[in-house]
C-alpha cells in the first residue's frame, strides 16, 4: 500500500482527484489513501491515529480521533534524551583526553591560540564587571592606541555563557568546561537536525513531488523508520559531526572559536522547521536566534550560514516554480487561495528571520563600519594564503597526524601544510555511507539537497586551485568566487568550510543507516523485536568512525602563571607592563619574536591586570602594527628580539631618551621570560634567544631588577626627572619622540617637515595634567574654507576658522578636562579634500613611497597622490610616471627570481626622460639583486645597495628634474616624499608644531 509523508499542522483536507493535498504541521504518515494517518512518536505522544473522512470530492473533509494511547511517556523521551547527553559528554571527555585531568591548570593547544583565545574569558568579565566599558574596545593591548577588537575572534558569547564558571573556578577550567559544552551541544543539534530531516519531508518533496506523475499526484515515499532505527541513526549523525578529527584538529590547535561550530545546527534545524512550517513564526524567531548566537560565537561562521541558507532557497525555488506553474494550470480557487496563504507566511517567515539576524549583528557591525569607513577594506590582504590553508583532496582518505597509531601516514605524502588544521580527513566511515545513500536514494529530493551541499562544501575546503597530493592541477574551485565578494572574503582559510561539509555528510549517513538498519533488521533479526540487532550493528559502525578519528592525547599547554607575575599584580596603580617576548600578530603576519611566548605574556594579563603594548588580533589597519615598529627604544628592542644587532650608536641615542619613552607608555615594569627560535638572516641559521635584549635593558634603561629567576626576570622602571610630566612641551617632525604622538588620520612624518592632516578628524596622543592648559598649533588650511576644533574626554572646544597661511590656533582645556597622563585628543576640521581633483591634472604630482622589510611591516607602496599604485609584491616594486601619460607600474622579485634584476635594470633604462621615478623595496629584496640593478638604480641617483642587506627597506624616488629622495634602514621601516608625505587621497591641513603650555591663574 503506497505511503504519503506530508509537513505542517493537519488543519483541513482538500481532495483533488481522488488524493489528498494537506497542509500540515508535524510529520504522518498516512497509511491508506485518505483513510488513517499514523503519526511517529515525537514530542510527548507515542501514537496517534486519525480518521480522515471526505465529505465530497474537492471538498473539506474533517477528523476524528481513533485510537489515543493513555498517559504520554515523557519520562521515557527525557531518559533517552538525557542518556544521550551524557554520552556525548563522556565521549568529548574521553576524545580529548587529556584535558579533563588537567581542567584548571592546562589547555589543549600548542600554545599558538590558546592562550589569546582562553584570554577573551578574563577580558569580558574585567570589561564588563571591573571597567563597565564596551569590551570591543580595548587599550589593555595595543597601548596606548588600542585595538578594535569586532575585527578580534573575541567568542564574545562563550566567554558570556561561561562568566559564572570563570567567576568560580577560573579562566583555564571556565574554558575547558565550555569546550567539552560545544561537543555536547553541537552534537545534540545535529542529532535533533537529524532527527527532523528523517522524519519530515517538507517543501522539497511534498511541493512537486509529483513531477512524473498525472495531475500532480504525490508519488510515494518510504515509510517513516521504526523509532528506535530512527533514535539511533540521528543519534549517530550528531555523533560524526560533533567529534569529526577535522573539528578535534582545531582543538589541537587551541583555536577553540572554531571549534565552536556547536550553534551551526541549530540555526540550520530551525531554518529548516521555518520552511516547512511557515504557519509557525516562532520558527523564523529561533532560526535569526541561533544563527545571532553563531555569529556572536565565531563570525566566520556567519558568512557559512549564508551560504548553505543560499543553496537551501535555491534548490527548494525550482518547486516553488512548479508549483505557481501547477496551479495556475488547475485554476482551483481553493489551491489558489491556499497558495497565496502560503506565500504571505512564507515570507513573514523570510522577513522575520532577516530582521532578527540584522538586529543581531547590528552591535558588532556598530563596532567594525566606522573602522572600514575610515581605514579602507583590510579584512583581506593580497589572496590571504588562501591556496596554503586549503585541504588536499587526497588527505579526505589519509588520516589526520594527531592519529595515535596512523598520524604518520600523513608526511609519506606530498600533502603541505597538513599540521596547520587544512588537512580535511572525512574518513571511510562516512564516505562509505554517502556512497551507500547516493546510490540508494539519490532521486529522493531531500536526501539529494544535502548531497549537493556536501559537494558544494568539500569543494569549498579546497581552496581557489584544486590540489591533489601536492599537485596543483589548475583546476579552479568555487573558493575563488567567494575571494571576490565583501564579507565573504574576510575568511581565508578554505579548510574551515569542512565543519559545513561534516554536517552535510552527517545527516547523508543519518538517511544510510536507516536503510542499513531497516535492511538489517529484516535480513537478520529473529527476535519479536526486530530493533535488537541495531544496536550491535550501530556500535560497530560508530566505533570504527571513532577509531579513525581518533585524535589522542591532544597537546597541552600549561597555563599555570609564574608565581612573580604577583608582585606586579599588586600594585594598584593604572600602568604598562613591557612583556618581552613581545610582538604583534593579526592572521597575515607577525611583527615582533616568532615564538608562542609572547601569547602566553596576553594570558598572564589575567593575573596582573596591567595594559600591554602587545597585542594579537585577526585584522587590523596597518597602522595598528607600524607605530610599534617606528617607536623610538621599542624598535631597538624589537630588533634585539629577533636577532640583530644594534649599532652602537643607537645605543647612545636611545640612552638620552628611554626615560621619555618609558613614561609616554607608563612603563613600570618590565619581563623577560626564556624563549628561543631558529631563523635565517639571509646568511646562515641563528638562534634567537632572550639573551640578547638583557644587555640593553641593563645598561641602557632606567630600571633596577628586583626578580631573577632562570624561567623569568623582572625589572622596576626607575622615576627619574625626565620621566614626569612637564609644564611646557613642544612637539614637532624633529622631536626625537615625535612619532608618538601622532596617531591615525596623518602622512608620513619626515623630520623637518610639516605633517599633513589627512582625514576630517585626526588623533593626537599628548601628555597632559589635569589643570587647565593651553594647547597652541601652527597650521595652515590645504582647502579652503576650513576650521578647526579640538576634542578630548567629551569635552570639545568652539571651532575656530582656518586661513591657507600659517597662523597659530590656541584651545584652552579647563581644569579637569584632561586626565592626567596620556590623553586622546581629535582634531575636528570642517573637511578634507583631495589635493588635486583629478589624478591627471597638474604636474608634478605629489609622491610618497614607504618600503618595510618583512620583519618591521612586509610592504612597498607607492602613493600618487595619495592613491597607492604599487603591485606591493615581494622585491622591489617599481612606477613609472610619465607627464600626461598613465602611470607604468611592476614588480620585480629581486628575491627569488635570478631574472628580477636584468628586467628592472632594463625598465629603468627604458623609462621616458621626463618621468618621475619611485621604488619600494618590500619584504625582501636583496638575494638575487645584482650588480646590473644596482648600476641602473645608481645612474638614476639612488646611493643605496641591498646587497647584503637582508630583509631591509629601501625607497626611492627621482623626480623629473632629477631631484632625488632616499631613504634606507636595515632595521625600520623608511618613508620619502616630494611634498606632504600623503597616503590618502585627502588633505585637510598641515602642522608645523603643537605647544602644550601650563595656564597661568
């Protein structure tokens, strides 16, 4: 007897040609044509029969109950369920072993992520309940110009949800019990996902379906699976998605937001209920909810909701078609009514969702457009690696290294960068059960959606060009497609795209097992209760995805912080510790030691509670990273942590300024804790230890030691006189601290020059007292008409009118404006303004070239204008500006490629007469460059010559006229310019000095 599987509450039935079409709420199964309709145990009920009974045909029909069982055995449902729970948990302790053991001392990780991402926890709480502050914004790292941490994977809502286990048992057991939840959680929401999709067919086959058929008819389905096959495979299916290797890979890598995928499910579960039943907003409600709490969880996750809600819409639209097409054939004004009832909830539901997913996101992108706006799009640099974090399509059948007896198999192959989580190892468990359902049940419209998303998926995790072994085959992947659209290019790891291919193929081998145990049980089984035989059958199944997943012990960091960090602790002053090793990380790059010690000098914030310099967060304006590099005394000591040595003189120089340096940052104290690396210096292999900045902080700083220890030392900044605040301070391109003081929204600083202003609101960073002070600037207007105001702590000053000549504008801040210490003061101008209105008109244009090696920044650009047109590769890149002509630019990589030279020695011989000539030396430029290059760039003026010089920055430029500008540094960044030193393509005025001034009473 045919069997008929329909979604949505039973409400009324409409009979067409002798075969119902219902609208319904929950899943039945109607066991005769338009007679009985059985529905599967769910929610409180075991079973209910109805009678269906036509009054005529094409008419409505009603319902009488048949058969009601007695009392609902809930406590039946909530022991399975809560049996379940407590398996997933067991199972998440035992997969990650051994961090249960050690829940408040140590963190599974290898010490790159975990210390940052276990530092959130502390950070939410201190922000919240000790600051009362947005906890988006922060100066405790990053000090003093602070980070905006929306761009940051903050996991704003794990550290949330787990404020009262940080409150009572501390970071480390708050992190560890939050992560053994995601397990649990994700792998209930794939079960209940599961467990919906197997027992309701929803729009994607009930509209439609009929396609083959006379009239429309709904061609039959298999019955709804026995409950117990039905709990089983579901169960299993959150098991596969909550403890695949690829998410305990994350685990090993302490990178516990992506591994917080326990959300995904969820909001997919209800995304699913919307559609199915539209009559139900409370659907939509809880689909915006859960994918809100993803995003407040992990954001790139966000952008993966979308997508699979994209292919969802997509798939289900060609029914959707079908069914306008359908029934504007029938012309039944009852199926036309019906349909529009359908549409008018369909997108109330739509609407809903959206709305409540824009409210959601509305806080964090309050946070992160104001950034964008102001510093351009830096979600992504260049193609973000992205072809080096994407999975190998041969490592889908080769397991993961952390495999305690198969982990090896991994490096006998051509596979790169398989210890960094891009190695995607779904295992043959899986892949088995997607062949068995793919080959059983392909025609079935539900099973083949979550087939093609699995496709789509797997090849997302490949990355822009398919790999196979190592083997680049030139294929291109759906990833390149994402590269180019905004937000979605924001994430640059291909890999991650694994958590939605593990859930895709969880719920295929939901619908497998089924038919494996549906199969199983008629084959096999020979007691009165044919369910018997699943569970031995399902427990092999499971034990052997386990087995291959197997990812034990997991690495462990400890997390146990040194007993000295408690004398900074406590001291209840407001100041900065200098925790060496220090540096500063985004996901592009790492200015500072290439060492995991530097995170755990993040974590051990947790105890002393200090501002750090230090920072590590996922994107950031270039900037956040290049006033560390330029500081005075920070920088010499960035270059004695990575390994170079210090010229002597610098050591004199910055012996006459430490004590200023100390105080603008408040340092008191100062760390140094063992570490030690390998690197390359362009010669040979050396060992970079802590063992070269002790001598410096000895002898040139301020500072008396007060801890020694082999496993970490601390020194005490000594006051002195040059370190308090002074009465009258003067600031100009020559003060020796001058690059302090400015912050965003200015040009390149050239000593002896005036300093643009190049945005509507520019920051300034100026010690202060809290008396009244007087603070006086000379400036001129660029664009006219102009005026000025002045900002800070709230308080903001009249605006005063601006001339294009020099002229001196005087604020004074009344007592108590100005904290004292170091304050944020915004300069306010009416506007700025391009300095030329076209690109091509007027000649000369204004050039400004700044070139980094890869440790101090990693850059070459070449600003016309204001507009950057260098390529910004690797090696020297090169633009050739021509009067009246277009601009010529190319990159030649004097690094790797022997060829890079001769073809830049042979573009600058070639160059016009007449054309303005720039060069930025970026990341490295200097092992191939030969003697040919350096004969070209001498003719053109240039006196300086990388060789030799690893990793150092060089810019250059000839003028028309041939005028020259250079400037090259083997250890900081270099900047040049023709005139105002602009990197925006607007000006609002220029700034000779600033003079802050006590006010006389």
């Amino acid at each position: 007897m045919p069997a008929y599987r329909f979604s949505d509450r039973l409400l009324m039935g409409v009979w067409r040609g002798g075969q119902p079409a219902l609208s319904l709420e929950f899943d039945y199964t109607i066991q005769a044509p338009g007679l009985i309709i059985a529905v599967p145990p769910r929610k409180w009920y075991n079973r209910l029969e109805f009678r269906f009974r036509p009054e005529t045909s094409g008419g409505l029909g009603f319902l009488t109950i048949n058969n009601l069982p007695g009392k609902p055995k809930f406590n039946s449902w909530l022991r399975y369920h809560l049996l379940l729970l407590l398996a997933y948990f067991l199972l998440a302790a035992i997969l990650t072993w051994p961090t249960l053991p050690h829940l408040t001392t140590h963190l599974p990780g290898d010490g790159g992520d975990d210390p940052a991402i276990a530092w959130n926890f502390w950070w939410l709480k201190y922000a919240l309940l000790n600051l009362r502050q947005n906890p988006f914004q922060s100066d405790f790292l990053f000090y003093p110009i602070g980070i905006n941490l929306a761009f940051y994977t903050l996991t704003v809502l794990n550290a949330v949800t787990a404020l009262p286990l940080t409150l009572n048992f501390g970071v480390v057991a708050a992190s560890n019990l939050h992560l053994l939840f995601t397990f649990v959680s994700g792998g209930y929401g794939a079960f209940l996902l599961a467990r919906h999709v197997l027992t309701t067919v929803g729009p994607l086959k009930s509209r439609g379906a009929g396609e083959r058929g006379s009239g429309g008819d709904i061609s039959p389905l298999p019955p709804c699976p026995p409950a117990p096959l039905l709990f089983f495979s579901a169960a299993l299916a959150g098991g596969f998605y909550a403890f695949a290797s690829s998410k305990l890979f994350y685990v090993a890598l302490g990178q516990f937001n992506i591994a917080s995928s326990h959300w995904l499910p969820w909001a997919i579960l209800y995304l699913l209920r919307m559609r199915h039943n539209p009559h139900r907003l409370k659907n939509a409600v809880m689909a915006g909810l859960f994918f809100t709490l993803q995003a407040w969880t992990e954001l790139t996750y966000a952008s993966f909701l979308a997508i699979f809600i994209a292919l969802y819409w997509i798939y289900d639209l060609r029914f959707t078609i079908y069914d306008l097409r359908f029934k504007a054939i029938t012309k039944n004004k009852s199926s036309n009514k019906s349909n529009l009832t359908a549409i008018y909830y369909q997108l109330s539901s739509i609407l809903i969702l959206l709305l409540i997913i824009i409210l959601g996101l509305s806080p964090i992108l309050a946070q992160m457009l104001p950034d964008m706006q102001a510093e351009g799009d830096f979600l992504v640099e260049g193609s973000g690696f992205a072809q080096d974090f994407s999975a190998d399509m041969l490592g889908f059948v080769i397991p993961t290294l952390h495999h305690p007896l198969f982990g090896n198999l991994i490096g006998q192959t051509n596979i790169q960068d398989f210890t960094l989580g891009q190695h995607i190892y779904p295992g043959f468990v899986l892949l088995g059960l997607f062949l068995l359902a793919l080959l059983t049940g392909y025609r079935r419209p539900e099973l083949r959606f979550w087939l093609m998303a699995a496709v789509v998926f797997g090849l997302l995790c490949l990355g822009p060009v398919i790999t196979v072994d190592g083997y680049v085959t030139g294929l291109p992947g759906p990833f390149s497609l994402l590269q180019q659209l905004p937000f979605f290019k924001g994430n640059r790891y291909p890999s991650r795209y694994s958590v939605m291919l593990l859930l895709s193929l969880s719920i295929i081998a939901a619908f497998a097992l089924t038919q494996i145990g549906q199969w199983a049980s008629r084959r096999w089984s020979t007691t009165k209760n044919p369910s018997s035989i699943y569970y031995p059958l399902f427990t092999l199944i499971f034990s052997l995805f386990l087995f291959e997943h197997l990812s034990i012990p997991l690495p462990q960091s400890d997390m146990r912080i040194p007993a000295a960090y408690q004398t900074i602790a406590a001291e209840p002053d407001d100041f900065t510790v200098l925790d060496i090793p220090f540096a500063w990380r985004n996901g592009f790059r790492i200015t500072g030691a290439l060492t995991t010690q530097f995170m755990f000098g993040q974590f051990y914030q947790t105890t002393h509670q200090k501002r750090l310099l230090q920072g590590n967060t996922s994107r950031n304006p270039a900037f956040k990273f290049q006033y560390f590099a330029t500081a005075p005394v920070i920088n010499s000591l960035l270059a004695l942590e990575t390994g170079h040595p210090l010229p002597p003189e610098r050591w004199e120089v910055d012996r006459a300024i430490t004590a200023e340096v100390l105080a603008f940052f408040n340092i008191n104290y100062i760390v140094v804790r063992p570490y030690r690396y390998d690197k390359f210096d362009g010669q040979q292999n050396i060992t970079v230890t802590e063992q070269a900045v002790i001598p410096y902080i000895e002898t040139v700083l301020p500072v008396e030691k007060i801890h020694d220890e082999t496993a970490i030392k601390i020194y005490r900044v000594i006051p002195t006189e040059e370190s308090r605040l002074k009465s009258r301070l003067q600031i100009d391109s020559n003060s020796p601290l001058a690059s302090l003081y400015f912050g965003e929204g200015w040009g390149l600083l050239i000593p002896g020059q005036p300093i643009a202003a190049q945005r509507q609101a520019v920051r300034l960073l100026l010690p202060l007292t809290s008396d009244a002070q007087r603070v006086t600037l000379r400036l001129r207007a660029v664009n006219l008409p102009q005026s000025l105001s002045l900002e800070l702590n709230g308080w903001q000053s009249p605006s005063q009118v601006m001339s294009a000549d020099w002229q001196d504008l005087t604020f004074d801040l009344p007592a108590g404006v100005a904290q004292p210490g170091l304050n944020d003061v915004w300069l306010r101008f009416a506007g700025a303004m391009p300095l030329l209105g076209d690109k091509n008109e007027g000649w000369p244009p204004e050039i400004t070239v700044l070139s980094a090696g890869e440790e101090v920044g990693d850059f070459g650009h070449i600003f016309v204008n204001g507009r950057d047109v260098s390529p910004n590769q690797r090696g020297y890149n090169v633009a050739i500006i021509p009067p009246n002509a277009p601009v010529q630019t190319a990159n030649f990589d004097t690094h790797l490629d022997p060829a890079a030279s001769a073809a830049l020695a042979r573009l600058l011989a070639s160059s016009p007469p007449a054309s303005l000539i720039a060069l930025a030396a970026a990341d490295e430029a200097s092992a191939n460059l030969s003697e040919e290059a350096v004969r070209a760039l001498q003719a053109l003026g240039a006196a300086g010559d990388l060789r030799g010089c690893f990793r150092c920055s060089h810019a250059f430029i000839r003028t028309s006229s041939g005028q020259t500008f250079e400037a090259l540094d083997a250890l900081r960044p270099v900047g040049v310019t023709t005139g105002l030193g602009l990197t925006e393509p607007q000006v609002a005025a220029e700034v000779e000095w600033i003079r802050i001034e006590a006010v006389e009473r």
